[in-house]
C-alpha cells in the first residue's frame, strides 16, 4: 500500500512539472557528504566541475534536522524536467550571490530518476551554476513517513518545494517562488 501512495505522488509530481531532456558528459564522481556554496553566481571561463554528493532518505533527514547554530539553511527540492522549477532558479541564484558573505546556505535536492545522474543533472547544475550545490536523492527510496517526519505541509506530491530552516523557526513553500516571495520568506527569519 505504502508503495501505491508513494507511486500515486511521484505520478502527481510528474505531471505537475513539464519535462524537458539534455544530455552531456559527466566530468566528476566523487562523492561527499559536504555541499558547499559558490562565492559568486558569475559565470567563469573553467566551468566548475559536478560535485556527485547521494543521500539516502536518513542522511536528507540530517540534512534537513536543526543545526543549532545560527546559519539560515535554504534547501530547494527540484528536478531537471520540472518546468516550475528551472523557472525559480534565477532568483535563488541572485539571493545567493547578494547573501554570500552571510550565515545562509543554499541546498538543491534533486529528485531526477537515479539514471540521470550522470547525465543529466550535471549538465543542467552547470547550466545553472550549482555544480557544488545539488544533492541527489531517488524519489523511489522516500516512504510515505519521509514527508510527516520532516515537513508539516509537503506529502511530496508536487515540486518544487523549498523547505527553510534557522534553529527552529521553519518554512515551507510548495511550487514557484517569486524573487519577492523568496527576499521575504528569508527576511522573515532575520
């Protein structure tokens, strides 16, 4: 049963988003448990090469947990084939370069098909310039008590969702962001 509902919002997710394919070569593999964030959105001559960091549902929980520090954490769940999503990346892009000399770290969990990854998610994450930013997680691993344990709206039905955290204080958004929208959910926890 648990795998019909978990399939039933994976279809939901899909059919929220339009899908769109590329494909290029995978230049990296190296996997690490540390995400990084660039310093700059400018784009340079050597392109960053992907940062290939898996998480198993357990290790997106820590992830996601209270860091009890005072760093803003912004995790943004997408996928390459998500119209919505490749739509919002701009503005995180620009809030990531405004906010890169403060307590704020952006994360993007992606949650393309495991036999894009090494493909696909590398070549749109260096489209986009989050080589070093993406995490990728299978959808297909994530129960149905994944979503009640770390969120309390989200069931995973639709992305892109971007889940916010600083101590305790959390906010949760499901679909697009606006530049507006995002400059205000991250004000709010100042």
């Amino acid at each position: 049963m648990k795998k019909i509902v978990l399939s039933v919002m994976i279809l939901m997710a899909v059919s929220a988003c339009k899908k769109e394919s590329t494909v290029v070569e995978n230049t990296e593999t190296d996997s690490t448990a540390a995400v990084t964030v660039p310093e700059s959105n400018e784009p340079t001559e050597a392109a960053v090469p992907f940062k290939k960091v898996e998480f198993s549902p357990e290790e997106t929980t820590n992830l996601l947990a209270n860091q009890k520090n005072d760093t803003l954490y912004v995790t943004n769940f997408f996928a390459t084939w998500c119209g919505p999503c490749v739509k919002e990346i701009p503005h995180f892009k620009a809030k990531m370069a405004e906010l890169k000399d403060q307590p704020v770290k952006f994360r993007f969990v992606s949650l393309d098909d495991p036999k894009d990854w090494a493909v696909t998610v590398p070549e749109f994450a260096a489209k986009h310039g989050l080589s070093q930013d993406v995490i990728l997680l299978d959808g297909k691993q994530l129960t149905a008590e994944f979503f009640p344990a770390n969120f309390k709206e989200w069931d995973g039905g639709a992305i892109p969702f971007t889940f916010m955290r600083k101590g305790d204080k959390t906010d949760e958004t499901l679909g697009m962001m606006s530049e507006d929208m995002l400059s205000q959910k991250i004000n709010s926890f100042k």
